[in-house]
C-alpha cells in the first residue's frame, strides 16, 4: 500500500511537472504583432531640355521649323497620375508670335484661331505639334489630339491653359517632345516676333 501510495505521488508530480512545463511553452510563445509604417512624399516634376527655340530669319516662301525642339522629361508619382499644362504669352490677350514694335500678331495656329490649321507658305500661321517618345517607365502619356499633329498641321496655343499632356498612372522621365511651326503671308509686317509658352506640371 505504501508503495502504491508513493507511485501515485510520483505520477501527480510528474503530471503537474508537465502542466508546468505545458504553461511554460505556451507563454513563450506567446505572439506580440509589430506594425511598421512609412509615407512617401507626392513628387511632380518637369525638366525642359532648352528655354529657347527659334525660326531665325523667316519669309513666305516655305513653313519653318524653329530650332531645337522642346523635350519635356515627365516624373510623377500621384496614383491618379499628373499632366503637363501649358500656356501661351502672344499679344497678351491673344495667343501667337508678337511683334511689339509693330504691335502685330501672328494669330495661333491661324486667322479666327481655330483649334487646329494646316500652315501653308505665305499665309500666316503659328501653332505646335507634340509626339511622345519610347524613354521612361511607369505608365504612358496621352498626348491632348489637338496636339498630337504631323506635316504642316498645327495645333493651336491659349492664352489660358490647356493640356497638353496627362498620365492615369505614376510615371518615370516620360518625354513629349514639342516642334514649333510658322508662316508668314506677304503682308506681315518686318522686325522681330516673340513669344513665351509656360509649361506646368500638376497632379490629377
């Protein structure tokens, strides 16, 4: 009996020894969660490849490509993606190349500045085309169609602004390439024409 007794006192010690040791593990491995967070600031840049273009000296006989084109390098990182706006000097309340001297206008892109024209030598005319390249990663940029031209078809600037460009979507040193185009018509009159296209890059 008293052995019986000794054995039963053993098997409790062992089995509490084990609820123990149970407990033990089961703290242990007790779970504590870490949370981790980060924010990424908004970024919305445009780098011009040149401030100046110029059509040098200029007559009725053809229309002129001014020299060089403008590349615009785009980079954004909205999720709803950004676009590139632009808009135009000219007279000052009309858009186009100015002659301050003579206080004359080039109309953009023609007479009556329709949206679009097609230039032709000695019939005055000054608008842009646009065309995007193969560079950058991230998403595309969608060209305004009254830009996206070819030939001698222009599209017209604003003294207001107007896209001329946009992503739905982040995008990396994405490039809208712009080329300038005029023409002058026999009463045009002589000196020195000018303008200013301000480019401007926002988020959507």
């Amino acid at each position: 009996m008293e052995n019986l007794t000794k054995g039963v006192l053993v098997l409790i010690s062992v089995l509490m020894g084990y609820f123990i040791f149970e407990s033990f593990i089961y703290l242990a491995q007790a779970q504590t969660n870490v949370t981790v967070t980060a924010t990424v600031t908004t970024s919305v840049t445009c780098t011009l490849s040149t401030t100046t273009t110029a059509f040098g000296t200029i007559d009725t006989n053809a229309v002129y490509t001014s020299s060089p084109n403008v590349t615009t390098t785009v980079s954004c990182n909205p999720a709803a993606g950004c676009q590139v706006q632009i808009n135009d000097v000219g007279s000052g309340s009309q858009p186009g190349l100015w002659n301050s001297s003579a206080s004359y206008l080039i109309p953009s892109p023609a007479a009556g500045f329709p949206a679009t024209a097609t230039l032709a030598a000695g019939t005055e005319g000054y608008g842009i085309q646009a065309t995007t390249t193969t560079a950058g990663s991230g998403g595309t940029l969608t060209l305004n169609p009254r830009y996206n031209q070819t030939g001698n078809t222009v599209g017209g600037l604003t003294t207001t602004t107007i896209q001329l460009a946009s992503s739905s979507q982040p995008v990396a040193n994405r490039q809208i390439v712009v080329t300038h185009k005029a023409a002058v018509s026999g009463l045009t009159p002589a000196g020195s024409y000018q303008d200013t296209i301000t480019y401007n890059c926002v988020s959507n």
